[in-house]
C-alpha cells in the first residue's frame, strides 16, 4: 500500500486481529480474515492504478 497512513493503519488493525484470532485457537475463522485482508491488500491497488 504504501501512500495513505490512514489505510496503512487499518491493515496493522486488521493483521492484529487475525493473529488475535490465531492466538486465541480460532484457526478457520483467522483463515477467513486472512483471505480477506490479502484479496483486499492486492485490489486496493489494482483499481487506484487502473484509474489514473
């Protein structure tokens, strides 16, 4: 990501919480958030570049 601090800081908020839930033994659901998080992660960026 790289450009927007506010952006940068839900990604340190939301990988927090998927080790939280790691940590805490809820493994399917921590799956889920990591799918998540990496499709998100990836096309943020996809659809900034493709605008411009």
């Amino acid at each position: 990501m790289g450009q927007n601090k506010l952006v940068n800081w839900l990604f340190v908020f939301w990988w927090a919480f998927t080790f939280y839930l790691v940590a805490t033994g809820k493994n399917m659901l921590a799956m889920y958030a990591m799918a998540i998080g990496m499709l998100v992660e990836e096309g943020l960026p996809l659809v900034i570049h493709t605008r411009k």
